[in-house]
C-alpha cells in the first residue's frame, strides 16, 4: 500500500499525516471531528452564505452592521468591517488606515490598525492584496470570509 501525506491547514494551524492512505485520511477525519466545531465544518463543506448588508431593502451602515453581528474583540472589529467593504461597498482590497477611520467612524477605534491587520494576516484571515494609493492593501481570505459567516450564524 502506498505512503502518502495530507497536510491539512486551518487558519494558521496546520496538522500533516503521513502513512497508509486509509490510516491517513482516517487521522484527518479525527482531527476534524474533534476539533472543528460543527458550524466550521459546514462551514468549510458547504457554499457559504452571505452575512446581510441590507435589512429591508436598505443598505445597513458599518455601525449597524458590526452592531448586528456583534464583536468580542478588535480582530473582529477588523473582520467584520473588511467584510463589510468588500461585500457592501464592493472593493477588492483595503489599507490599515481604512480600516482605522472606519472604526473611528463607528466609534470603535483601533488601538493599532496596523497590528491588528497583521496578527490577522498571520492567522491566515487577511492576505496581503498589493498596493492602493502607495499603502499596503489587505483582502479577507476565504477562512476569514467563513469566520464571519459563522459569526453571523451564530
């Protein structure tokens, strides 16, 4: 019987098994049954579905929007208001220093944007996106999408 490895990695975790394939795949469902709650594993299986930017038929504010959703934290904060401009304002990347007046402008400030973004990025939640107007730019990748959508789910 062939040796394989399966690499698997959620967020900034990864777990690598290397056997029999039947012995390594067995291992990799374990893992994901015990430790991915069942609302990150449907998450992962299934076609995500978006957190709602409009509540009849209006389009809700950033305020409205973090306030509806709910976060426990500034990487939340972080999560969500990226979240909202590329799903309610539709950009394809955003800078620190958005994020930081967006924040201020939903009187949940940052203590420091850029930080903040950067522990995001290496949980694997943001990624870098280029440059926008000589800054550094941001997007959420899929596992930060989904954290958000499980946030909402919940």
């Amino acid at each position: 019987m062939p040796v394989v490895t399966i690499k698997l990695t959620v967020g900034s975790f990864t777990a690598e098994v290397t056997g029999p394939q039947k012995y390594a795949e067995k291992k990799v469902d374990d893992f994901i049954a015990r430790f991915l709650t069942s609302a990150k594993v449907s998450a992962l299986e299934s076609k995500p579905t978006a957190a709602p930017t409009q509540t009849g038929g209006k389009t809700l504010t950033a305020a409205e929007f973090v306030k509806k959703i709910g976060s426990r934290n500034q990487w939340d904060t972080a999560l969500l208001l990226g979240y909202f401009l590329e799903n309610n304002k539709k950009v394809s990347s955003f800078t620190s220093a958005e994020l930081s007046s967006l924040g201020r402008e939903i009187k949940r400030p940052f203590t420091n944007p850029s930080d903040t973004v950067a522990k995001l990025t290496s949980r694997g939640l943001m990624m870098s996106a280029g440059d926008k107007e000589g800054k550094r730019a941001y997007a959420l990748t899929a596992s930060g999408e989904q954290y958000v959508e499980a946030m909402v789910e919940s």
